[in-house]
C-alpha cells in the first residue's frame, strides 16, 4: 500500500478511527476502574477482580464499538456475538505470540510484550470489526423474508 493510500484511508475513516481510539481509552479506564473497586476497596481476591473486569470490559467494548464506534445498532447481536468471540480468540492468539517473540526470542521483558500485544490487537481489532464484526452487510437482502407466491396464483 503506497503512503497516499495509507494517508487517504485514514483520512476517509478518522470519525471511526477517533470513536475507537477513544473507546479504547474508555474501556481501559472502566478495566483499571473495576479492578480497583473490586480489589481495592471491596477486597476481592486479585483473580475474582480480574476475571470480573475482563468480563465487564469486553462487554463495554463489544456495546461501545457497536452502538458508538461503528454505528452498527440495527446489527443483530446474534450475528454479532460470535464474531466479537472470534476476535477475541485472535486477540489472545496474538497476546501468546507478541510475548513469545519479545520474551523467549529477543529475551525482553514481559512489559514489553504486553506492549507489543496491545498495539497488535488495537490494530487489528479496529479492522476486524469494521470489516467482519460489524460490517455493514449485516442483514439478509429485503426480499430473503418476503413470502413466495405459488406459482399458480399470479
């Protein structure tokens, strides 16, 4: 891809690439947010705090992009959902590698993989939804539902 292309599809999609920039913000905030409530002032164990963060994080992230990011609210949630899974499968996938490069090959430290494997999953999670998670071809053409008429009645 030449540097114009690259310049001009940014440009074409700054409003989505800024919505989820700052969802990204967002839902790292409500992830730091509820582990401190969780952790900090009810005094949950660290893995019940987390696991219940990670779990509200994903949700506020799934329903921002959808509703907020890529305007995809008529979208079903049943064609979304699994879509959403599968990305996150990916996301993980590529957390392993990011760490497994940084940490057992280039023998960096750990932070530096978290790093690497956040930058990798913002970027491709931002393509993934736009173009598979919540793309705009979300429902079946108008006449897929429409009953067919016995070919004798017309």
């Amino acid at each position: 891809m030449s540097t114009s292309r690259f310049f001009n599809y940014v440009y074409a999609n700054s409003g989505e690439i800024g919505k989820f920039i700052i969802v990204g913000i967002t839902t790292m905030l409500i992830n730091i947010f509820s582990v401190y409530a969780l952790y900090g002032v009810l005094r949950e164990d660290y893995r019940e705090a987390v696991t219940i963060s990670y779990i509200i994080t994903v949700c506020f992230h799934f329903f921002l992009n959808k509703f907020f990011t890529f305007d995809a609210a008529a979208q079903k949630l049943r064609r979304n959902t699994p879509r959403y899974g599968m990305m996150l499968l990916l996301n993980y996938f590529i957390t392993i590698v990011a760490s497994w490069l940084t940490v057992g090959i280039i023998g960096s430290s750990p932070y530096v993989g978290v790093v690497a494997a956040t930058g990798g999953s913002a970027l491709m999670s931002f393509f993934i939804m736009k173009y598979f998670v919540f793309s705009g071809a979300a429902e079946p053409p108008h006449w897929v539902d429409r009953p067919r008429i016995p070919s004798g009645e017309i």
